[in-house]
C-alpha cells in the first residue's frame, strides 16, 4: 500500500488553506511593489513579476539573532525543518552564490535592490556594531593617542596600520574597502577635518 495517507492528506490541505487566508492580505502599490504582511508589524516587499512564486510560501518573519536583520523566510512544503527566504525565491543564484540586500534591508526584496554575491561580499556591506570608534574598521589604541585600521576579508582580519586620527583610519579603510570590495564596499562618511 502506498500514497499518502488520510492524516498526511488533512495536514496538507490546512496547510493550503492557511497559505491562502494568509495570502490574501496581500497588496500592490502603485509602483508594482507587492507589499506581504508578515506579522509582528514586518512587511516584506517583492516584484510584482515574483508574486506567483511567491504565493506558493507561508512567510513569516525571521530575525537574525546575531546582526538583528529581519528576514522573510518560510517552511518547505513536504519537509519538517528546512525552510528558505523570500530573497532565494526571488533571485535564484547557484548554491556556491548568496544573494545581497543592497541597502541591508533583508525583507526589501525587490529585484533592483537584489544581487548574487559571495559570502566575502555579503559580509563587507552589513551594517557594523556600535564600537568605541565612530568608523567601520577603525579602532582606538593607547587610550584614543592612536588609531588601528583593519579590514576583515574571506573572515581574516587584516591589519592596514596605525593612524594619528580616527579621521586617517577610516579613510584607510574606506581604500581598502574599495579595492577588495568593490561595488560591495561600505564606506565610512568622513567628517570634515578643522
């Protein structure tokens, strides 16, 4: 005897059900940005060209516990543990690729604002923890006399020297960032010197 059986058949189809109650909240703006509610107040956004794909998900919201970014993410149909986010969905890249939120916005998922990235690349444009420096990469040493510019690249931090203001070390890191980086890089806003 082999199928589904009677109690597998039930789970699916509430599982349908819910999918497309929880679907029909969507909307569309006037720019063809399809707005999906998740939740807790998150609304993920999307391509009106990827709403059909999108549909066949339950998608919640999915809070990253070390960056904090809020992701949309759903369960697999057929599978108790394994899921995938919204952004997959949407940009399909080779597994060896991830896909990069251009503004750090993990529930923007809009096309313009999507690209494959390496993992390497992905990192160097999240968003930085507050430190006791006012600059990406840049770090205070002897007491704030002096400044150590690093940048963290394939997860190695590299050492770009020591500086006699925060001002010089980001500025390091802003040309390191560009050359390993690229079109990735997040570079430090600089403020005017006296």
């Amino acid at each position: 005897m082999s199928g589904t059986s009677a109690g597998g058949r039930k789970i699916a189809f509430k599982h349908a059900e819910r999918r497309k109650q929880k679907n029909c909240c969507w909307t569309t703006d006037e720019n063809g940005i399809v707005h999906i509610p998740l939740g807790h107040g998150y609304v993920a956004l999307i391509d009106k060209q990827d709403e059909i794909e999108a549909k066949k998900y339950l998608w919640r919201s999915l809070i990253t516990p070390r960056s904090k970014t809020v992701y949309a993410s759903a369960h697999l149909p057929g599978t108790r543990a394994s899921t995938i986010k919204l952004h997959q969905v949407v940009l399909r890249v080779d597994s060896s690729m991830q896909v990069d939120h251009k503004n750090g916005d993990g529930l923007n998922c809009v096309r313009s604002n999507l690209r494959p990235a390496t993992g390497s690349q992905n990192c160097s444009n999240r968003l930085s923890r507050a430190t006791l420096s006012p600059y990406r990469g840049v770090i205070p040493k002897n007491n704030c006399e002096r400044w150590e510019a690093y940048i963290k690249v394939d997860q190695k931090r590299k050492y770009l020297g020591l500086f006699t203001s925060a001002e010089d070390a980001a500025l390091a890191y802003n040309n390191a960032a560009l050359l390993y980086f690229g079109e990735f890089a997040v570079l430090n806003e600089i403020a005017e010197m006296p």
